[in-house]
C-alpha cells in the first residue's frame, strides 16, 4: 500500500524527458543559479563517475580537474535546477563507480572513447 502511495508522489516530480548518459560519459551539466533577482545559465562539464538512487532520488556524480585539482559534485537527475544534460563524449568503462579516477593524475584520467554507431 504505501509502495504505491510513494510511486504516485514521485511520479509528479520525475522528468519525462529525462537525458540519457551512462557512467564514464563527459557532460556539461547546465544548471540555473539565482543571483538576486537575475538568473543565469552555469555549466559544469566533467566525467560521470557514479549513479545511485531510483526513481525521483536517482543522483549523479560529476568529477573534474580544476587549476589541477579534483572537484566532484552531485546532482539530483530529475532537478528542476538542471535546465539540460549534454553528452559530449561516452567512454568505455567496466565498472559502475569510476572511483578509482580519483587517485590518477593527468593523462592517466583519460578514457577510451566508446564508438557511436
């Protein structure tokens, strides 16, 4: 019963329109910032090391390298905040959680690229 009560809550705030990207894939996440009354676009482009969650919770984790520092940040998928998600590029990997890229510094972050047929 209360399964179901739980789909139907979620089921309003889930995005049909919801982007395809998989893990090891390079995205500019753009995202709406309010400053004051303005409000802007902010793009944050990086490797998706990790999903986690279902349903309206489902996140994601995005890492990248900043004046030679690792930044990573997490996003809810179906945000109203989140305004799109580009995929720039897919990379091949074996693993549901690319936390091993945390300890690799320069080229040895890199990831092969996976061919679009």
């Amino acid at each position: 019963m209360s399964r179901a009560i739980m789909d139907l809550v979620e089921k309003s705030s889930i995005k049909e329109d919801a982007p395809q990207f998989e893990i090891g894939d390079t995205v500019d996440v753009h995202l709406k910032i309010l400053e004051g009354s303005k409000e802007r676009i902010q793009v944050f482009s990086g490797v998706v090391i990790a999903r986690s969650g279902s349903g309206s919770r489902e996140m994601f984790a995005v890492r990248r390298i900043v004046a030679g520092e690792g930044v990573e940040r997490k996003f809810p998928v179906h945000s109203p905040r989140i305004e799109r998600i580009e995929v720039k590029r897919s990379g091949i990997v074996r693993r549901a959680k690319l936390y091993f890229l945390r300890d690799r510094v320069g080229k040895a972050v890199r990831l092969k690229e996976r061919r679009r047929s």
